[in-house]
C-alpha cells in the first residue's frame, strides 16, 4: 500500500448518514478519498459528496442494499470503474457500516426479520467484503461496525443485539484469515448514538435520550461525530499494529 495518505481510498457503505457520513468527512479531512453507499437517499448521498470533495478529497456515491448478496458481484464491478475514474486500481480500506434496526422481542420476533437481519448485519459484510477483497490492497485495514448492544443486554433488541455479536467473532475470523495480506480488522461499537437509526429514537425523544445518559459515564447520548474519529483512526497508520480488537465507543455505557 503507497504511503502517500492523499492517494488512499476507503469504501464505506452507509455513507450518506449517520456515523458512515461522519466516517467519509473525517477520512477526508485525512486526505483520503471515498466511494460511499446508500440505500435510497441519492439526495443526501450527493450532498456528502460535495462537503468531502470540498474538504479536498474526491469522493462518489454508489447505490447498494447490503440486504441483496447477489448484488455484491454487480456491485465490485462498479467499484472497479470507480477505481478507473479515480485513477486507481485498487481501495485500500473498508467500512463495513451500513445496517437497519430491530425492535423484535423473543416471542415477537418473525421468522422474516431474523432472515432480514441475518441478510443486512452478517452475511452482508461477510460476502460484500469476499467480493471486494480482490479489489483492495494488500496491507489495508477493515472496519466491522458491531452494538454496545452485543455486550449488554436491552429489551427489544432480541434480534439486533445477537446478530452484532456474531459480526464481532466474524471480525476476528477476517483478521486471522487476512493476516497473510497483511489486512488488519477491527470492529467498532457504538453505543446509543442521536442519529436517525431505529427512527430516531435516541435523537428525537427525550426521555430515552435522558435515560440512557442516565446509565453512561460520560452523562450523555452519544453523536455521530464521536464515532466517525475513532473509525478515521483505525484506518490509520498510527493504529497499524491494533488487529482483531472490539472498540466500544459509548462513553462508559452500562460499565
């Protein structure tokens, strides 16, 4: 991989809101470009775009629903004239971030929204990362996004909070499989951040937000600009010797 930062690329997909748009602006404060994802909001994709390539790093957006697997074959060939575009011919760091909630319960849980999680939180970074890796450089750096939710327990998140307990061991199965590239892995799980995830909850209703500071060190929820640094900082050279490590990043959530 160059040492030229300037050069670098990242794929982060979920990129157009949340911890994944904080993710791609503070890659590009770094200098490195990005080709992000989004589901349907082509609108607020672009505009993620425009605030990365001012901020001096080039970036694009592609349309991916992690959910689709036999999407992932299509979808690394766009990349791949992406890369062209850009000049390149290979990415060297992956954010696997995108992902949908889950409120199910044990007996309220479907058989449809197991499969549906499954298909988005598990499968979805493991084959999207199978079909890109022929594409990224050796010695990049892979980002898993996991749940303080896979630590801790919390009504409602039956499914969800299993379902990023298996991305955890995943991550560390990539890193022990990738170590011969020299492609470290890491994971990162936030805590209850004010996003628009689970529609809103922790952003728009008072209460939670106030108790869920309530149970964390720090006194408060948490926001997307806490996050997005330490997934910029993973990606880094100065954490190039940090491998198969979970990063909760939840202010002291539930110690």
């Amino acid at each position: 991989m160059t040492d030229n930062t300037g050069k670098r690329i990242a794929i982060v997909t979920g990129g157009s809101r949340g911890i994944g748009r904080d993710t791609v602006l503070r890659l590009a404060a770094r200098g490195v470009r990005s080709i992000l994802t989004y589901n349907t909001n082509h609108t607020e994709a672009e505009a993620v775009v425009a605030r990365a390539t001012q901020a001096g790093a080039p970036a694009l957006a592609l349309a991916l629903d992690v959910g689709k697997a036999s999407s992932f074959d299509h979808f690394a060939g766009r990349v791949q004239e992406a890369l062209r575009g850009m000049g390149a011919e290979r990415f060297d760091y992956l954010v696997n971030n995108a992902g949908t909630s889950s409120t199910a319960t044990l007996m309220g849980a479907t058989e449809e929204e197991i499969d549906d999680q499954f298909a988005v939180h598990f499968k979805g970074p493991l084959l999207l990362t199978q079909a890109l890796l022929p594409l990224m450089n050796d010695g990049g750096r892979i980002v898993n996004i996991s749940s303080g939710l896979a630590r801790f327990a919390f009504p409602g998140r039956t499914v969800y909070g299993p379902m990023k307990a298996a991305v955890e061991a995943l991550t560390r199965y990539m890193a022990l499989e990738l170590g011969d590239r020299r492609i470290a892995v890491n994971v990162v799980a936030p805590g209850a951040v004010a996003t628009d995830f689970s529609g809103g909850i922790v952003r728009d209703n008072a209460e939670v937000a106030k108790a869920v500071a309530s149970h964390t060190a720090l006194g408060r929820v948490g926001r997307p600009e806490d996050v997005g640094p330490v997934i910029a900082g993973l990606l880094s050279d100065e954490f190039g010797w940090v491998n198969a490590q979970r990063i909760e990043v939840a202010g002291g959530i539930h110690i």
